[in-house]
C-alpha cells in the first residue's frame, strides 16, 4: 500500500456556529430541499432510438488459470459475444493517456506507471514517437483510415498503438494481417516485432478476449478504460490496515465462493464458468463476502470502509470513461470486459445513464 501526506483539520468554534445557524435553517426548510431532489430515472422514458445497448461481461484474470489453459477453450465464450455484435469493446487496462499521466507525476501516483503500464522505450525507438505523439498520430491516422486498409497501413497503426502504449489494439490490427504479413516495415522493426509476437501469446484476458474479438469483428481498436487515480488511499498504518482488511474477508461466503471457483476451473468448462461469474446470485455472494464484509469491519480507524472508497472511486471513473467512448454514438453497441467484481458497480452506474439500456449477459452466454 502506498504512503501520501494526508492533513488534518481541527474543528473550530467559529467553524461550530456557522454550522449551528446552517442546521437550523436547513430544519425549517427540510421540506422545500426535500423537493428539490430530482429524479432522473425517467427522464429519457418516452423517447425512442437509438438507445446504447450495453453489456457488461465480468471475467477472471486468464493469467491465473491452471497451466493447461488452452486459448482454443474461449472459442465458445467468444462466439457468443461475437453473436452481440459489438461495435466497441473497452478493457480492464490503463490508456495510453493515463500511463503518461502516472509517468509525469510520480509522487502522485507513486509506482502505478511501473506497475500497471509497459515500457514504451522500444516502440519510440521504433518509430521515433513518445507516447503523447503517437496518441495524436493514431488519431489523426483512425480520423482518416479507409474502408479497405492496406496491410502496410496495418502494420503502421500497430506501430502507433505500441508507441501510445495500447498494446491491446496493436494485436487488434496484428491479427487482421496474414501470418505472412505479421512482419517488419512500416514502422515495425526486429525488436518491436518480437515485443509484439511476446504479447501475442501471453495469457490475458485483454487480449484473448478483447483484442481477439475486436479482430474477428474488424474493428480497428480497443479501449482501455481502467482508472487508478482515486483508489490510491492514504493509510497511516498499512500493517494495521491489512490486517483489518484480510480479517473482513475471513468469512463464510468469501470462503464459499472461493471454493465454487475452484470446483469451476477443475470441470475446465470456461464457457460454464463464465455463466457462474456473471450469475446475479453468485455476484451478489461475491460482493457481500468482499466489499460488503470490509465495510462492516469494526477497527478504530474503519479502514473497511477506506477500501470501499477506494473501489467506489475507481469504479466510477472507469464508467465515466465507458461512456465516454459512445457519447457521440447513442445507438452504440458496447462489449466491456471487466473482473467481475466490478460488474455489480457497471451494471447499476452504467444503468442509470440516459438512453443506455444494460444487456442481460446470462441471455447472451446461453
């Protein structure tokens, strides 16, 4: 757990008599602020398309599955999202953009660029771009990107994506090339060919599931929309606030859940699975055995509940940047693959977006 300065403020008694005259005044006009609420739930009943359709996938980390993993097993998973036909799918991965936010402000965001974000030394070396540049060049280079790309032009989009860091969507445009066209040029030299040939075959559900899928559909890119900025939590004791925490998550259900996990990668059924995951009964176990025993933690400092800030936080700014890759598109189709635990929290913030209707993922994976 990482370390931030955090201040303190003592009350006042300037502070306390402000407040008195303020709670007073709040009293007598308790019914009127009551009023004032406004209830946004309906605000877009009524209207017709195009409305968003949104299907929240959760997953589990693919990197944790037994050795014997064969990627051929998600060929019936990826069959049925391909079925949903979307025309985005985001990712659990930092952007480009958030790695050099972490990269430029290391004593914010202490160790995240090391920890969650590739080295991109290779890819400037490459094509001579830092990572803000080539996030302008891709733009610039998707703004104007022709109904039939050439594979030269596939080879240099994935050369930008691996300078913008979004190794994701350089697979994306990898694997719409022949195997004989998966080669040096166009700004992909020995070393940047090896790097992406290593990230062809690592074990992550980014890529075997949102990269992949996004080539099959033609698709030009994948977003990464995972956010660290907010879950950073500032913790005067973390001995004290691991403890707290592992002890909350010492429970029946918890202990449950990790024994049906088990049982599921033993039968080697993912598609089965993946209906397990994404079950509302077993998502509703999974929460309660997690955040919800963390925030009914009982230590001094309520560090339970810091966790739960914490991931609240995150997950918010994650949606924020879900709908952000249609906010242009009201009659988008959007696939996010996401751990999870995260799928409760998508499911009901995405849900009360205007004009976003949520997909039911059991109907999909049928």
């Amino acid at each position: 757990m990482r370390r931030y300065r955090r201040r303190t403020f003592e009350p006042e008694r300037r502070m306390g008599k402000r407040l008195a005259v303020w709670g007073v005044w709040l009293a007598l006009a308790a019914p009127g602020f009551a009023r004032a609420q406004v209830d946004l739930s309906a605000l877009d009943s009524g209207v017709g398309a195009p409305r968003a359709q949104v299907l929240v996938l959760g997953t589990m980390h693919l990197s944790q599955l037994p050795d014997d993993f064969k990627e051929e097993s998600l060929q019936p998973l990826l069959d049925r999202l391909q079925a949903f036909k979307p025309d985005i799918i985001t990712i659990e991965a930092i952007s480009g953009e958030g790695c050099d936010l972490f990269a430029h402000h290391p004593s914010v965001y202490a160790g995240a660029a090391e920890g969650y974000c590739a080295d991109t030394a290779v890819a400037k070396q490459a094509t001579g771009l830092d990572v803000p540049a080539a996030i302008a060049e891709v733009r610039r280079t998707l703004g104007a990107w022709p109904a039939q790309p050439s594979y030269a032009q596939r080879r240099h989009l994935a050369a930008l994506f691996l300078a913008a860091n979004e190794r994701a969507s350089a697979l994306v445009q990898w694997w719409q090339l022949p195997k004989s066209e998966r080669r040096t040029g166009d700004g992909i030299d020995a070393a940047l060919l090896a790097q992406i040939e290593n990230s062809a075959t690592r074990r992550s559900e980014n890529y075997l599931l949102g990269a992949r899928l996004a080539a099959r559909l033609g698709l030009q890119r994948v977003y990464a929309v995972d956010d660290h900025t907010g879950d950073s939590i500032a913790i005067d004791d973390e001995a004290a606030y691991g403890k707290a925490i592992q002890a909350a998550w010492d429970n029946p259900g918890a202990r449950l859940r990790r024994e049906q996990d088990e049982a599921a990668q033993e039968r080697r059924d993912l598609l089965a699975y993946y209906r397990q995951i994404n079950d509302p009964a077993y998502l509703r176990r999974a929460v309660d055995g997690d955040f919800g025993a963390a925030f009914r933690e009982t230590s001094s400092r309520h560090y339970g509940r810091h966790y739960v800030a914490g991931w609240e936080t995150r997950n918010l700014r994650m949606v924020a940047n879900i709908r952000a890759t249609f906010r242009e598109r009201p009659d988008a189709r959007v696939l996010s693959i996401v751990g999870a635990s995260h799928k409760p929290w998508f499911d009901s913030l995405l849900g009360q977006m205007q004009g976003v209707d949520i997909v039911d993922v059991e109907r999909v994976l049928k």
